[in-house]
C-alpha cells in the first residue's frame, strides 16, 4: 500500500502541470501513487501528460491517468477517490507544486490514529518568487472539534482541500463528496472533514505552493462569477445545516461552525453590488444569520444587533 494517493485534476493547465508533476516524482517519499485526472481539457495538457508518464512510466512510484468529460474540479476529485490505495489523499491542483520534502516530513504523522495532517501554503508568482506565507496555529494531535476551535479563531486559511492529508480509510468511510457545480468547494466541504475526524494535527511544514498567475488575477475579476459564487455560498450554508444535525459533535462545535460559515457569507457582500447585494442580503436576513453571532459581551451584542438589521453598517464596525 502506498503512503499517499495524490490526486491531481488537470483542466487545461498545460503550462503549468509539467512543473506539478515533477514535483511529486521528485518527492524523498516515494511510496506514492499519482492519479492525474483530465477533466476534458481542451488544450495540449493531455500531450504533456501522456509525455511525462512515458518519460517516468520505469520509476517504483505507480501513476494511474483517467479522462473524464469536463464537470469541474469537484467531480475530478470525487471521480478519483475509488482509484485511491494509498494510506493517505493528498489533493494538489494542477498549476501549483509542492516541496521535495513535504510527504517525508509528514511521515512521522502518518499512522492508524491520524485521520486529519494539515501543513501550510506559501503563495508564490510565475517565477517561483514568494509572495506570502500563510500562518496558522499549530498543534499536537487532538479531536477534530478541537482542532477546529483553534483553526476558526486563528488561521484564514482553514478551508483549501490542497493543505490536508486525509486518512483514506476515514475518508472513504464517511463517503465526503464536494459539491459538484458549485463554487467555493472546499468551504463547503473542510468544516464538516474537519469536526468528523476523531485525530487531527496541525505541522508547520510550508510545503505547499500556490500559484498567484495573471491568469488567476484575471479570472477572480469575472463579475457575473462573483454572483455565482455568492449564492453558491448559501447552498453551502443551507448544506452544513442539513449536514450537521447527524453529527454527533457538541453544541459548541455547531456553533461554531456556524459562525464561520456566517462570518465568510457576509463579507461576501463586499464584492456584490446594486440589485444582486440587495438580493444576497435578503436572503441573508431569510436565513436569520445573525442569530449565529453568539454575544458574549455588551460590545457583541451591540455588533448583532446593528448585524440584524444593516449589514454594510456591521461590516463597517468588523
């Protein structure tokens, strides 16, 4: 059995996945399998593909390449997961890279009383150059709850799928999906892994390199996607909700998980305008989101109240 199954959705990447690949072939762990998924590229990123797997097809580490019609990076992601033997998942998106140590430096964390392992990512430009390295609290093993506590009042960047090992026998026994359509995937999804997982860890091992392309900047500009990801940010919400009532977590941990999903709903609202605001808003006060921002002073209290009745003044105020 391999220590990790590293799987990759490719969506026309062609200029990027090359560097992707190398760097998992090049890791110093190299009990690793690799599961490249073409989600229906229509550039020349199966060329590479095919290329790199004939140049690496004699090395020990197993690589397995499926094509699929075009559904987005969740289904990608879902569609692997009954190709997976490894011991642990590890998602990698197919325009970053990883460190060459970055599974050998997990290692010692990978064992039958570890379901969660979660690293850290350093932002970097099309030349490699660094751009930001993304902190977060670090801890020894402990309960999903209780890691989560720590995550949601220290770390922003609790949610990227890409910065976790997942314990295959744990995944798979809990049947995670991320939600095929929709935007803001691993938002919908990392919470809920998270409060499940009977052991968790937090290293500080910042072996994760998440590209900041032109291409990337140009894209998050696209407003009608904006849109989309707003409401797909309530279908996210209104998910959890359902979810949770069968989790066998406690009240605080409901709390607190909806707490985080409220905090990230509204300050959606800073990137909507005109009528699609006025519309996202309403449905934030149909939902009665404030109700989830528990006051534990005068000071929060204050906060809620103004949150019930004008958000803009609210956000203002954060």
């Amino acid at each position: 059995m391999p220590k990790v199954s590293v799987v990759i959705p490719v969506y026309n990447t062609e200029k990027y996945i090359e560097k992707c690949l190398e760097s998992i072939v090049g890791q110093k762990l190299n009990d690793l399998e690799i599961i490249i998924v073409n989600d229906g590229s229509t550039d020349d990123s199966e060329t590479v593909i095919k290329r790199w797997i004939e140049k690496n097809k004699q090395k020990e580490i197993e690589i397995k390449y499926l094509k699929k019609e075009n559904s987005g990076l969740s289904d990608s992601r879902n569609f692997a997961i009954p190709y997976v033997t490894g011991k642990y998942i590890s998602f990698i998106d197919s325009d970053d890279y990883i460190d060459s140590n970055l599974y050998s430096h997990l290692e010692q964390f990978m064992d039958d009383n570890i379901d969660l392992i979660k690293f850290k990512m350093q932002t970097v430009d099309e030349k490699g150059n660094i751009l930001e390295k993304l902190d977060g609290p670090i801890f020894e093993k402990c309960k999903g709850e209780e890691g989560y506590e720590k995550l949601c009042t220290n770390d922003r960047f609790l949610d990227p799928a890409c910065i976790y090992l997942y314990r295959t026998e744990f995944y798979k026994a809990n049947n995670f999906k991320y939600k095929v359509g929709a935007y803001h995937e691993d938002f919908g999804l990392t919470s809920l892994i998270i409060l499940k997982a009977k052991s968790f860890v937090s290293t500080n091992e910042y072996g994760y390199y998440y590209l900041q392309s032109d291409n990337s900047i140009t894209r998050n500009q696209n407003y009608d996607k904006e849109i989309k990801k707003a409401k797909d940010l309530l279908g996210h919400y209104d998910d959890m909700i359902k979810v949770i009532k069968n989790y066998e977590i406690s009240n605080k941990s409901k709390e607190l998980i909806k707490r985080y999903y409220t905090n990230t709903l509204i300050l959606k609202t800073k990137e909507l305008k005109g009528q699609e605001k006025k519309q996202y808003i309403n449905e934030i006060y149909r939902r009665k989101l404030y109700k989830n921002i528990k006051p534990y002073s005068l000071k929060q209290l204050i906060k809620r109240i103004i949150l019930k009745f004008n958000i803009n003044l609210y956000l203002k105020l954060r």
